[in-house]
C-alpha cells in the first residue's frame, strides 16, 4: 500500500534488508513441537478439534487486546464492519489499542517495557522484536505452532523453513509470527518514456548495458537535458535507496534501502562486508559511469521526490524509478495531461552480470509478537487458534482483505470485485465509500501475506504485467541462520551504524566522482579501522555455533 510504504521507508527495509543472498542448512519445520507445557488448563474457549479449512469459532464469548497501527490514509473507526465482523465469525471481541503511525514503534516498545503491552502485538517487522527477547516480555511462538494448523500447513506447503529458520535467535526459537507468502513480490524498477524511444527508433531495454545505450540516444537526441533523473534521496541513508536496491539485484548484492553491511557469500561458505563486495563496487562503477557522461543528472542524489517529478512532467527527464502505484497515480496521469502523446511504462528489473535473480523478494512480511502475558490466561489455546485462523486461513485472509462477499465485493470466475459505491485506492474515484476507510478492511495489520492468486488479486495490470516477468526468474536463497547472543548483539550494534554510514558516505563520493575509484583499498583500510573484520568474525563465529547446535 502506497501510503505506508511512504511514511515508513526504515520499515521496508527492515522488512526486506536482513535476510540475505544463499544456501541455507535448514534447521527445522515450522513446528518445535511445544515446549513441554501444560496447555490443558489453558483451553477455555478453545476448539476441541481445529483443522486447517474450518471456521474458527471460540466455544463461549472472548476478548483479546490487540496493538493497532492507526493509518492516516484510513483512521481508525469502531463503527467498522471488520471488528462487527470478526466477532460474529469468531465469536472473539478485539480491542485495539490504537497507536498513531508515525509514533508506532516508540510507543510499542514503550508500552512492551512498562509490561502494558496488549495481548497481541502486530504489524512488527523483523528484526525489532529481537529487543524484547531478553526481557522475557514477548512470548516464544515457535513452541506454540503446533496450535496452528494454517499456519503449519502454509510453511510446509510453501517450503518457508528456510525463511523461519533466519529469523530464529541463538536459543533456536523464533519470536515473530510472520506475514507468510507463498511467492517474493518485487516492488520497484525504472521507468521510461516509451513514445520518446518509440520516436528515436529504440526498444525498451531488457539489460543494465541497453539501459546504458538507451541513455546515450536520448541524450544525443537532446543534448541540454539528462536522459534519468532520479527520485527517494531524502529521509534515507542511502541516497536514490530504490535505484541502488533494484540495480544491486543485477551485481548479486543488497544495496540501496536493501542494503546490510552482512551477506553471505555462497561460493565462500562464509559471511563477508557488503560494501567491500567486488560486486558491491561494480554497481558503483555502473552509476559513477552514467553521472560522468551526464546521462544521470547528479541532482538525483539530493533533490525531492517532487523536484525529480517535475522534471519529469517538464521533460526535462525521461526515465524515474517507480513502483506500480507511483506509476500509474503519479507519473502517467499528471504526463498524458500536461505532454501531448506521452507514455510511460516500467520494465522489469533490468539483468546484469548476476542474472535472471531475484534478491529483494522477500516471502516474509511483517508479523505479530505475542505478549508473554498471555501464556497466564485460561485463554491461551483459544488466541492462538484465533490468531492461526484471521492471519493464516485462507479464509481468515480473504475476509481481512476484500470484507464480506455480497457486501463488499463479488467474486467469480477467480475475479473479486468492489460492490458499486466501493473504491479501494483511488480505483473509483467518484464511489462514496472506500473499502479501507469506511470498512477497515484491506488493513496493513490484518492484511498481509497470503497465496499468489490473493496477493495478485487486486493488482493493476501494469503491475500483474510487471509481477509476472519479475516471477520466472530465480529467487536466491536466504542466508543461513546467524543468530547472535545479546553480549554479541550489543556489539554488534556498536559497530554497525559507523560502518553502514561510511558505505553510504563513500558510496555516493564515488558515484559522483568526488572520489577516485583509485581509492578503492583505501576505501577498504578505512572500513577495517571501523572494526569490519571483527564485525564480519562474529557473524561467522554465530554462524558456526548454530550449524552445530542445530543444524
């Protein structure tokens, strides 16, 4: 959803910027299998016999707290037909403890701190709940999922033990509950004006070297103007952070918002620094390259979205980085009435020298924490069958998403749609009622995850296009689990931002040219001085210690 991506870039790359490039020794189903204790006087509520497929229903009335992130674009309501809803299917009563957007994670850890935290804890991104496994304040959820049979079914289904198992801490357990997908889903990519390549002759490029020759005609064509110009420099650590991320997928490596200072390194068997990579350097020489012969306007790195779009609506450019919303509500309707002729459209991620290879394309999402106070409750059993069912069923996952058939939207023939009088985005303009804001449904703390055919279920066609090309290529394992202990995490931490700003720092010298390549080993001396080496060992000595104790 467009909005939150917007107001929360530090989310998305949290979300898509730990899990890293190759093989992983799985270390395990989605099931632990319990934890040895005793549930039996925990099942108040709770259904005798649950399956996978069945309607969850509480055996008397209940009620369970539940954080909940407040979306400008659509404020909370108590009116809503999601919460009536929930408790006419459920027969479970949710309170939400509404936390305005911008204040979400502050008042989370707050709230978790003070021991007032509510039973229920969504829309957290991985790694953040890391700093509330040591307090014992959030609850080990890989003992419990043996109590969620859709859950279980989708990791099994889908293969996601890998994914679990990269988010698993140095006890072996993992704390999150997470958005579960059964294929990555790629966000961004660069845009280009398709009827000026149409006028000089020029097919859209399929590789980062026809990029670079598509460049070079158009500034031929118009030498006074920059063929790119470049947007989301602002409010990041790495300057034109989406380029970086879907140009880094050609060289093998995160960068950009995607970019951790670890990644594993297949070949090697080891972790090693991102942003000492020779694939890391080649990505700069690529961009360095384009700003050098002025077929990247430097300005891309510093300027506004809006300046960079205007430049764009002025044809002063004629390519921008995009996602599939920005595409069609930013760029072409503010192009086709402001430039007679003009289209634009957004390619797949161009190829380099990795391949047909996705990185980005993470198949977990944000997920839920569960307070350890809930485990005290005669409840238990019943919230967790609950959760299994809203979050994880098909079912549950239709209903948070497009609301109640007959009600909200039609379905047939595979196709849903939105009742007449509905819009979802922008998609009806003129309708009086908006799914999100007057139904609270299609929810960012309900709504994530889920099978292709759902997730692709209210795409545009520019963006099913887009999603169907990114799908056949290969996506790259994640990397091998790497948990390390809350002495070595707070050591970590320390080194950490010092040497992820003096990527990002040296990173944009280099592109711009304010730095010779030259300086490359220099570059690298520096980075050690900053404690690279000793940071990259205690990964690879976390590494070690959890291939043997639970590989």
């Amino acid at each position: 959803m467009k909005n939150e991506g917007q107001l929360s870039r530090r989310q998305i790359l949290a979300a898509a910027g730990f899990i890293g490039l190759a093989t992983l020794t799985g270390c395990g189903s989605g099931d632990d299998g319990g934890d040895g204790k005793d549930l039996s006087k925990k099942q108040n509520g709770a259904m005798k016999e649950y399956r996978v497929g069945q309607q969850f229903k509480a055996t008397k009335p209940l009620s369970f707290s539940t954080l909940h992130n407040d979306n400008p674009g659509y404020p909370m309501k108590t009116s809503w037909l999601f919460w009536k809803e929930v408790t006419k299917r459920t027969g479970i009563t949710l309170k939400p403890v509404d936390v305005p957007l911008v204040d979400y994670e502050k008042k989370r850890s707050v709230l978790i701190g003070s021991g007032d935290a509510p039973l229920l804890i969504p829309k957290t991104y991985h790694p953040s709940e890391v700093a509330f496994v040591s307090s014992g304040a959030i609850l080990a959820v890989s003992d419990y999922v043996h109590l969620m049979p859709n859950f279980q079914a989708k990791v099994k289904k889908w293969k996601l033990e890998p994914e679990l198992d990269s988010i698993r801490q140095s006890d072996g357990k993992y704390y999150l509950l997470p958005g579960l997908h059964e294929r990555p889903k790629s966000g961004y990519s660069l845009s280009l004006r398709t009827d000026v390549l149409d006028k000089l002759g020029l097919s859209l490029p399929t590789t980062w070297d026809e990029v670079y020759d598509v460049f070079k005609a158009i500034k031929e064509e118009y030498p006074d103007r920059y063929p790119f110009s470049d947007r989301w420099s602002t409010n990041t650590t790495f300057a034109v952070g989406a380029l970086q991320s879907y140009l880094g997928q050609a060289y093998g490596v995160k960068a950009g918002w995607t970019y951790d200072n670890i990644s594993f390194d297949s070949t090697a068997k080891k972790f090693v620094f991102t942003g000492a990579r020779d694939e890391y350097r080649g990505m700069i020489e690529y961009l360095r390259k384009l700003v050098a012969e002025k077929l990247m306007d430097p300005e891309s790195f510093t300027q506004t979205d809006d300046q960079a779009i205007q430049k764009l609506l002025g044809e002063k450019s004629f390519a921008i980085s995009a996602n599939p919303q920005e595409l069609v509500q930013s760029y072409r309707y503010d192009l086709t009435r402001q430039v007679k002729g003009a289209k634009i459209e957004m390619i797949p991620v161009p190829l380099g020298p990795a391949g047909p290879v996705v990185l980005d394309g993470i198949r977990l999402e944000n997920g839920l924490m569960v307070s350890s106070k809930a485990l005290k409750s005669e409840n238990f059993v019943a919230m967790m069958q609950f959760v299994d069912w809203l979050w994880y069923s098909d079912e549950g996952q239709q209903f948070c998403k497009w609301g109640v058939e007959g009600v909200t939207y039609t379905y047939s023939g595979g196709q849903y749609k939105l009742k007449d009088g509905i819009t979802l985005m922008g998609s009806d303009p003129d309708a009086p009622k908006d799914l999100q804001k007057d139904y609270g449904f299609f929810n960012g703390v309900f709504t994530y995850g889920g099978s292709w055919a759902l997730v692709s279920s209210n795409f545009s066609p520019d963006e099913q296009k887009f999603q169907d090309a990114m799908a056949q290529r290969e996506q790259l394992p994640v990397a091998p689990a790497h948990p390390l202990q809350s002495v070595e995490q707070e050591q970590a931490s320390l080194w950490d931002t010092p040497l992820k700003d003096h990527v990002a720092q040296n990173t944009l010298q280099f592109i711009l040219g304010k730095r010779p390549m030259s300086e490359w080993d220099a570059y690298i001396a520096e980075l050690k001085a900053k404690n690279m080496q000793q940071y990259v060992d205690l990964h690879n000595k976390a590494y070690e210690r959890f291939k043997k104790e639970h590989g």
